[in-house]
C-alpha cells in the first residue's frame, strides 16, 4: 500500500505543473481495475454471477471500464438508470434499494430492467400496476430480512435486525403470494444483503451456506417455484483500509462452489459487489498547506478535506496515507505523529490520526489509496463552496 503505480505518480506530477493554486484531487487507474475485476471474475464457480453496484462510484469510465467484463449492473436510482444508458457497452440492470419513485420504476420498466428487488408489500401493489400500465410483465425478487444468528452480522448491518431493507422473513409467505397473483409481476428468486463492509471470510461463508439451506423452503413458497432461479446475496465484501491483508476472495468463492455442488436444486447465485470492485484503483491526492502544533498535537493541514473525501468519516477510521516529499527529506529528520486535516471550519474534518510521518514539509503531497469508491460521490461537495476537484482517469501512459 506504500508504492504508487508509476501512472498514478506521472498524473499528480502533470496536474502540478498546470495547477497555480496547491493541489487536491483523485486519480483512477483503470489499467489496475480492469486486472482487478478480471482476477474477480476469473474466480467465480460455475452458476455465480457479479453485478457491479454502481452506487460505489459510477464516474462514466469506471462504467466503461467494467462493463466488459461484469455480467450485469445494479442500481438504485433512476439517476443511475440515466448513467447506464451512456455507458458504451450495454449490460443487464436490476434496480434495488427502498423508497423507490414511481418515475424510477417507470423509467427502469421503459429501459428493459432485467428485474426488480422489491423491499415492502406496498411496493407489489405499486409495481404491479406500474408493470400493467406498460404493458410488461416485470421480473421481481423479493428482498428478504432474515432472522440471522447474531455472529452473522456486521458493523454495518443490513438484515437480520430492525433496518429499513426488505421484508421480514415473518411476512415472506404473504409476499410470495401477492406476487404470485399479480398478472404482470413474475417471481425470478429471493434477494438477501446482510452485511456490509465485512471483511471477515468466515462469516461470508456461514451466510451463504445459510441461504442455500433456506432456499428450498422459501422457493417452496411459491405456487409456481419452477421460474424461482435466482439468489441474490448483495456484496458486502469488507476492504481492510487499515494492513496488507485484504479480503481472500478466492477462498469464497471455491467454498461457495463446494456447497453449490452439494445442492439438490441450487440457485444462480449472484454477487452485488461495489467497494471491492472499485477501491484498489482510486487515490486522493491533497498538497500539504500548513503545519501546526496545539495542545501537544501535530497537525498537518491540506487542501481538501471531507467534502472531497467522506469516506474516512463516514467508515469511521484513520485512512492510510502515503508521504510524496516534494524535496529529499533532510538527513537525520525525525518521525512525529501528524494528523491530516482538511480545509473546512469543523474539527470533524479530519482524514487520518497520529499518523508516523518523518520530514513533511508545506508543498509536500500526501496520497491516500483506496479511495475508488463511497468517497467523493457521498461527499458533502458544495460544503464552504470551495472548488471541486479534479477527477483523473489514467490508463497506460495518458490520462483524461
């Protein structure tokens, strides 16, 4: 996590150069998410499918770049809906998420929307007669909360406990027959996403192995079970923004093709991944602005900040980060515990504590990896008006 790709370093040095006033701003190297997804994909069992979430960042060439190589996308917005269409390779879609607009569902149902994950019994009612005003009949699933062991959770949970998400497996059967007697909603499986940002492998295999002994039961629910094909187990793949260790998806995977292949009647199961997808390949770049002392801490203050980029905030932690010395650190300086802050009048706007630093200086650049997804896109932007920042998309020796 300490080395930056020579594209990445080559990208803040030609922004420097055209830039007058000191520098923030993100880099993505596509070369480095194509490889990422391919080893992703490569890893995938017979029967599993991955939908990129574009919710985790949707720049268009991040779109671009996946879409090769994913089976389909998953949104949650008619925006989203919007971004697909300018996407130059076409994938299938399923839109998921609650509270979602009458003119979304219009607009996902215009667009061919492979399927809908429907999260309440209202929304059967809704859909049903959105589907039979345009004349389609809709392919659904139905997102389920589940009643889960409580080890089967995670910091940000998404089932298995009191959550705006889905429809308690208590009133499954009700839903399973609504939309078994609606004339233009057509039942494809069941959706469960019970944790978010988990990085722990075990539990991912417990869940699933959990769902698969539950899908029998739910499946028989139905009075029509033979167009039940699809298990929808969301992402929640966990990146450690904290060591080197990162989440063995292989692992998963080859435990999942274990227990597909101990099934009777398996699923198509499909993976939801968004911050897995795209972390490894985004950078935050922040020029140091001042340096200050208070109260026996050392501050490192930088253009930019939380309004740039959230996620440290937002996840709770001390974000890596990476010393670009404008000039050679003087011999025999000394490592001190900076805290990186940013430009905005709160003391919330912090992006990495005590963080081990020797000879930073003003002018210096400071780097935080893994900033591909949930960071400025959930980013309170407009914050102060200060200026928002560039966006670099590089891939092989150019950029845009």
């Amino acid at each position: 996590m300490d080395k930056l790709p020579d594209t990445v370093l080559a990208a803040i040095d030609e922004a420097r150069s055209q830039q007058v006033d000191p520098l923030a701003l993100f880099i993505y190297d596509l070369d480095a998410l194509k490889q990422h997804v391919t080893q992703v994909m490569a890893a995938l069992p017979e029967g599993v499918e991955l939908y990129y979430a574009i919710k985790a960042n949707s720049e268009p060439q991040i779109l671009a770049t996946v879409a090769p190589l994913v089976h389909g996308f998953e949104i949650s917005s008619g925006g989203e809906i919007e971004r697909l269409q300018a996407c130059p390779t076409r994938k299938p879609f399923v839109f998921s998420g609650p509270g979602k607009l009458d003119s979304d569902l219009r607009s996902a149902l215009q667009h061919q929307v492979e399927a809908i994950h429907i999260e309440s019994l209202n929304e059967i009612v809704r859909l049903q007669r959105l589907a039979l005003e345009a004349g389609r009949v809709q392919d659904v699933l139905l997102r389920i909360n589940p009643e889960l062991p409580s080890p089967l959770s995670s910091k940000l949970a998404m089932a298995g406990t009191a959550t705006p998400f889905g429809i308690d497996e208590s009133e499954l059967a009700q839903a399973v027959s609504w939309v078994d007697n609606a004339s233009h909603l057509r039942l494809k499986g069941f959706h469960v996403h019970a944790m978010s940002h988990q990085s722990l492998v075990e539990r991912h295999e417990q869940l699933l192995d959990l769902y698969l002994e539950r899908w029998p039961q739910w499946k028989a629910l139905s009075a029509s079970p033979a167009t039940i094909t699809h298990l929808n187990v969301g992402g929640g793949i966990g990146v450690n923004y904290l060591g080197p260790q990162q989440f063995d998806w292989q692992r998963l995977c080859a435990h999942l093709g274990q227990s597909l292949a101990a099934c009777v009647d398996a699923p198509i199961v499909r993976f939801e991944p968004g911050r897995f997808i795209s972390a490894y390949c985004g950078y935050y770049a922040i020029e140091v602005l001042d340096s200050k002392t208070s109260h026996g801490k050392h501050f490192l203050v930088c253009r930019g900040g939380t309004h740039h980029f959230r996620l440290p905030v937002a996840q709770g932690h001390d974000h890596p980060v990476i010393h670009l010395p404008r000039h050679p650190i003087t011999k025999g300086a000394v490592e001190q515990k900076w805290t990186v802050v940013g430009q905005l009048c709160t003391p919330k706007d912090v992006l990495s504590r005590d963080c081990p630093l020797t000879g930073v200086e003003v002018g210096d650049m400071l780097v935080l990896p893994l900033a591909g997804p949930y960071g400025y896109n959930i980013s309170h932007a407009d914050f102060l008006c200060h200026p928002r920042p560039p966006q670099l998309f590089v891939g092989g020796a150019s950029w845009v």
